[in-house]
C-alpha cells in the first residue's frame, strides 16, 4: 500500500513521528508521500525525508513541495524542488472555501506553479476545495498545465472527476469517503477506475470512521482502503494494479 498524501512534517507528529512511520510500515505501507503547504513546510518534509534514525526510512519516504505562497516564495520551492527525493510539485490549488485570497490571485499563482511543475517534469498535487459558489477552478485551468498528478477531491465532483481523468490526472479518495454525509465523494469512488485512483490519508486530517476527530495517521484504517477499493471497483473500466501501481508510475517509485 502507498499513502499518496501525508503531512508527516506537521506539529501533530512531533511528538511520536518516528513510532506513526514505525507504524505505517509494521500496516503495510511503502511509501508515504509527504507534503508540504508553504515554503517552511515545504522544507521539513524535504528534510524529512532524507532522515534515517528511529523508524524512519529513507527510501520509503517521499516528499514534495507545496504551494499556499505568494510570487515571491516560487523560486525558494524551486530551490528545494532539486533535493533528490522530489517526487512532485504540490500541494498547489484553488481553495474558495477557507482561503481568503482573492480569486483571481489564487488563479494567477495556480497556474505559475502548473507552469513551473512542467518545466520541472515534476506531477502535480492538487488540493480541491470547492466553495458554496462553484467549483473551485475546472478543467480548462487544468489544461493549462503540463504537469500531470493527483488530485484530491475533498467535497466530491463526479463530473470533474471524469474530466479530470480524460486529461490524464489521477483521483485520489481520502478518509471522508466514509463520511454519513459524504455521498459526493462515493459518487467519485464509485465512477474512477482503480486505474485511476489513488489513495490518501491527509494525516493528520480526514481520519475516517470510525477514527473521525482524531489525529489521522497512515495507514488510518483498512476501512478507507477496503471501502474506496470496493466502490472504485465497482464500475473499474481497467485494473492494471491499482493505486499502489498509480502511485508508483505517478511519482517514479520502483517496486518495494
Ligand atoms: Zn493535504
């Protein structure tokens, strides 16, 4: 199993990191993507990820960068997108919902880092926040990029989803999936093929049920993995492996 989305690097885990990576190997996890949101966080991941004591374990340990900055922090992320284990260029996108940036800021700064993560051959991580007045940027913005990746759908679009999936993205399902009210997101577990689906944490958030409200770690419960497998398999066009085989051709990884 591959965790395509964790923030390891963040405060929650300071206290007991090397125990929850410890953990998320004796699971059966491999990899855990780790992502940084802003310059700083950015930086500790990359760190992170090249640490060895304790559990950690360097080569199951991947970080990225992120990308909640202003113009001015772009060339600081290209800096420390250059550190050897960079899997991808994120998390970067548009979030009407708790961002109070202006939209047409969020936009401009979105598609510099679409622009950049091409430039950089690096896939894309893409944060999907939809707020109460629509979809928080389509695929038109998407295509802007040449960059391809994952994308976390975080409230649920079906119709995104598959537009999504024609421009080549992976869909990643998160813990809410087995959320009461999160009937948006089956929908998309239940419409993405296992060829195109990935499957993340967001530890320390989204732990699922029955976790809910509590730290998340990976690899959270099996519950999330077996429920996002069902559903996704339930209509799979193709089933070349799955998300851990997503994951690895997405990011670079070998087997192991
Ligand atoms: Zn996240």
């Amino acid at each position: 199993m591959i965790d395509s989305h964790a923030h390891l690097e963040m405060p929650e885990f300071a206290v007991d990191r090397a125990a929850v990576v410890d953990r998320a190997l004796a699971g059966g996890l491999t990899r855990i993507l780790t992502v940084g949101t802003d310059v700083e966080s950015s930086a500790a991941a990359v760190e992170l990820s090249g640490r060895q004591p304790g559990g950690f374990c360097g080569r199951r340990l991947s970080s990225h960068l992120a990308g909640r900055c202003g113009r001015a922090e772009l060339e600081e992320l290209v800096r420390i997108a250059s550190a050897p284990k960079v899997a991808a260029w994120g998390e970067i996108g548009l979030d009407y919902f708790r961002n109070p940036a202006a939209r047409e800021e969020q936009r401009t700064l979105f598609e510099a880092q679409l622009a950049i993560a091409g430039d950089l051959a690096l896939p894309v991580v893409i944060h999907d926040r939809r707020g109460p007045s629509g979809p928080a940027g389509g695929p038109a913005t998407h295509r802007q990029g040449r960059a391809q990746g994952g994308r976390a759908l975080l409230l649920g679009d079906a119709e995104l989803a598959a537009d999504l999936l024609d421009l080549g993205y992976f869909i990643s399902i998160p813990g809410t999936v087995t959320y009461p009210k999160a009937s948006g997101i089956r929908a998309v577990a239940a419409a993405v093929p296992l060829g195109g689906m990935l499957i993340e944490t967001d530890a320390p958030y989204l732990a699922p049920v029955p976790l809910r409200g509590k730290r998340n770690e990976p690899p959270s419960s099996p519950t999330q993995l077996a429920r996002s497998r069902a559903s996704g398999a339930s209509r799979s066009r193709k089933s070349p492996g799955g998300p851990p085989e997503n994951a690895r051709a997405l990011f670079g990884w070998p087997r192991g």
